[in-house]
C-alpha cells in the first residue's frame, strides 16, 4: 500500500508540471475519439480462397477498402470447402451468420426463400447488369441474392502430351478414345484417367456432367425427377469401366487429389477445373511443360457438357444475425468489380474465370506470362459455352453437339447434393459390385423422398 501512495505522489508531482492547456486538449483528444472508436462498424467476412496469393490478394484489397473507410473493419476467415458448408450451416442454425459469405449454388433458393439473404439488385445494376455473363446471375422469385466473382469450369481436360506420344495416341475427341487411351496409359506404375468418387460434392460434380453428356439430366423440365435414364446408367458403366485405370485410392478423392495425384506426374489423362495447371506452373514446371488442355471428349449425347457454375458472395440479413449490412453492402462490391475483380482473377490463372466480359480478354492477356505465354490454355479454360450446373441442368436436351437450357431453374436439387445422393450412387456401382441399374433406381427413389418430402 505505501508503494501504492508513493506512485500517486510521484504522478502528481509530474501532472503539476503539465500545462494545464496541454491536459484539457488531451482530455479533449480522448473525448473526441471514444465516439469514433464506438462507430467502427465491423463486417464478418467467410470465404474458401485458400491458396496463398488469394489470400495475399484479400489482405491486400482488406486493407485498401479500410484506409478509404477508416469507420469500417473487415474480420476475414478463410476455410476449406467441407470447413465453409460446416460454419455456415452452424451459423445460420445460431444466427451468428457473417455478413458477407460464399454461398453455394444449391443453397441460394433455400436461404433467399427463407429470408437469410439481402437483395443485390441494385448493386447488379451498378456494376453493370449487361457486363454479366450469361447465366451468371440466377435470379430467385424475380430478385437476383449473390454477386458471382468467378466461375469455376471443372471439364478440362489435362493430358499428358509426352505420354500419348510415346504410346503413339493422340487427343481423346470421345468417350470410345478416351477409354482407349486410358488403357494404353495405364501399366508400370502410372495410370491412364483419374476420378473422384469420395462422397463429397466433387464426385457429385464429376458424375452430372457425364450423365449429361450420356443426354440424361437428373429433372426434366417440369422438375420431375427422372435420374433413372439411360445417360446415367451410361455414366455409371462407364465409370465402373474407367476405376480400372484409376488409382486405388480414388474412394477418398475430392477436389485437391484431383491435382495433387496428377502432380505425382504418374496420371495421363485428367478432367477437372485449371487450378491444376496453374499450379503446375508454380511448383512443378517440367510437368507444366509437358501438360495441355484440350476439350471435353463428347459423350453419347455428341457433347461433352462441362460443369460450369459460378462463384458467388452473398450478404446475409438480420434474420440470420447480420449487422452491419450496409458497410458489408459497401465491401462487396469493393472487392467484386473493376480492378480488384481482375486482380483477384490473376492470383490463380487461368482458374478463376471473371464473370464480367470486359474484365476476361484483360486477364486473358495479362496472365499469359504466368503461363509462359500459352495463352490457348487460358482461353479453353474460358470457354464455358455447352454446360450445365445442379440448378439449370432440368429439362436440359443435347442436339446437333449443343446443350440447349430449359431454362428452368431447380430448387430441390440443392438439398440432394447437400445430402451426397449422386456420390453414394457412384460409390455403389464403382465399390459395391451394384449394377449401374440398380444404383440409378436407388437413387431415383432416394431423390423422390426428398423432393416429396420438401413439397409438404
């Protein structure tokens, strides 16, 4: 206590030799910035740009946007895909929801019809509603709920030129060549194709586009389901043919093995998104060298139909525990358009796919160097034309090596994905001996109930 009372003693004698004008415009100082550090508006923002240039770019544009807007902080997480579905589905169940978060395609009908979702028509038209690509915005009820920032193309084919040409093969054009030349690539430790068949939404993802390209959708065009077709018995059969060229492991692969396997350098022919190639550029240059992109081989149908869908933040509403929406309103849009869309759409090129059409040919051209200069590889990787998503995909037709859209859009084929449906499917026939007709009806059955079940 008397070391307490000698303190005090001391401060006071150093407080008498303070000017008493310095005092009052320090307490003024405090005075003044306790309201301003009351108004600090912070906005929650959840995405799944993991990889290391993302993120330096969302730092970087973090802290550009608060040097502009000293009264608005930016709390960013970035998780794993798997680890987004978790928080968010945790988050809404809580009402502890971030501001602005990745929402998936499937889940844009249920938490708009629900309430969750803020409207963003008005920041659409600010940017420019004409610039969007087309189907890139998928409006619900009239109003559109998520800003798209890329679009993701997961039907490249990546093959191994060094190795088709040692076996004399040249570029599967269908499914008959690329089953040839899977086998041919297969033997003395390396494997001629890839696929996952974990049960996850990739297999889920890498099954719809060979059932499309077989001619089958999973609804037709007044949602019926109609997953029991002959495309996806066709999918399946062939699948089950192609596991024999795959390494064992494929049970388990998801998203990453679909790079990480091919970068062992002992797959020949792999079909996925370009985040492979950019990442090839980055860590394993003889295999970039070595790798090229060519076209999806077309299915029975006559077209290869690539999955396509976009990327896309939303904001969340009060009614999910969102606050600050405005500065969140503010932010997204920071980070969604002009140069920061294109900045953003370099971190992994040629991957991530501007949705906007005038920002494409400037990315196109600026990230050649990343690629060497192989810029036929970024435009195959751009080209979106002739795909499909869960939710387009009902009532599709394929004529003449075109997909033609009914344009209606599914709301219950979110919550079949979310449950793993199609990759149970694909792990029945490619693991459990099942026959491809038997899986297709368990899965018809399976989606039924869910889809009576959501009509109720």
């Amino acid at each position: 206590m008397g070391g307490d009372q000698f303190h005090w003693e001391e401060n006071q004698m150093f407080l008498r030799k303070i000017p008493c004008a310095t005092i009052v415009a320090g307490v003024a100082v405090c005075l003044l910035s306790l309201p301003a550090m009351a108004q600090v508006k912070t906005v929650r923002f959840l995405h799944n740009e993991t990889d290391p240039p993302s993120i330096e770019f969302y730092n970087k544009a973090i802290n550009e946007f608060e040097a502009q807007n000293p009264d608005i902080k930016i709390a960013m997480e970035a998780v794993s895909t798997d680890g987004r579905l978790q928080k968010v589905l945790a988050a809404v169940n809580s009402k502890t929801m971030p501001e602005i978060f990745k929402i998936l395609p499937e889940e844009r009908f249920l938490f708009a019809n629900k309430g969750y979702l803020v409207p963003l028509d008005d920041m659409i038209d600010e940017i420019g509603r004409d610039d969007y690509l087309p189907g890139s915005l998928v409006p619900v009820d009239g109003k559109v709920y998520d800003v798209p920032y890329s679009l993701g193309n997961f039907s490249v084919l990546w093959q191994r030129d060094d190795l088709l040409k040692a076996k004399g093969l040249s570029t599967p054009k269908n499914w008959t060549d690329l089953e040839a030349d899977a086998k041919a690539l297969t033997g003395d430790g390396n494997y001629g194709f890839i696929f996952p068949a974990g049960k996850n939404r990739m297999t889920s993802i890498f099954l719809s586009h060979l059932i499309w390209s077989a001619g089958g959708t999973y609804f037709d065009k007044d949602l019926n389901v109609t997953f029991d077709n002959p495309g996806t018995i066709k999918a399946l059969a062939f699948l089950k043919r192609m596991a024999q060229y795959s390494p064992k492991g494929i049970g388990s692969y998801s998203y990453g093995d679909m790079i990480n396997v091919y970068m062992t350098g002992k797959v020949g022919l792999d079909i996925y998104a370009s985040r492979l190639i950019a990442n090839a550029a980055l860590t394993t240059p003889k295999l970039f060298d070595e790798t090229s992109a060519a076209a999806l081989p077309a299915g029975p149908s006559g077209v290869g139909v690539k999955f396509v869908n976009a990327n896309s933040f939303a904001l969340s509403s009060e009614a999910v525990g969102a606050k600050n929406i405005d500065a969140a309103r503010k932010f997204l849009k920071f980070i969604v358009s002009g140069d920061r869309l294109k900045e953003f759409s370099l971190t992994v090129h040629p991957h991530l796919i501007p949705p906007l059409k005038d920002v494409q040919e400037e990315v196109i051209k600026d990230g050649a160097a990343s690629l060497k200069g192989r810029e036929e590889i970024a435009r195959i990787a751009f080209d979106t034309s002739n795909s499909l998503d869960f939710e387009s995909e009902a009532g599709a037709q394929f004529k003449d090596g075109k997909v033609i859209r009914s344009g209606v859009i599914n709301p219950y084929i979110g919550s079949i994905v979310a449950r793993g449906i199609p990759a149970e499917v694909v792990q029945r026939v490619v693991f459990q001996d099942e026959t491809p007709e038997d899986a297709a009806a368990w899965g018809q059955k399976r989606m039924q109930d869910i889809v009576d079940n959501l009509k109720k």
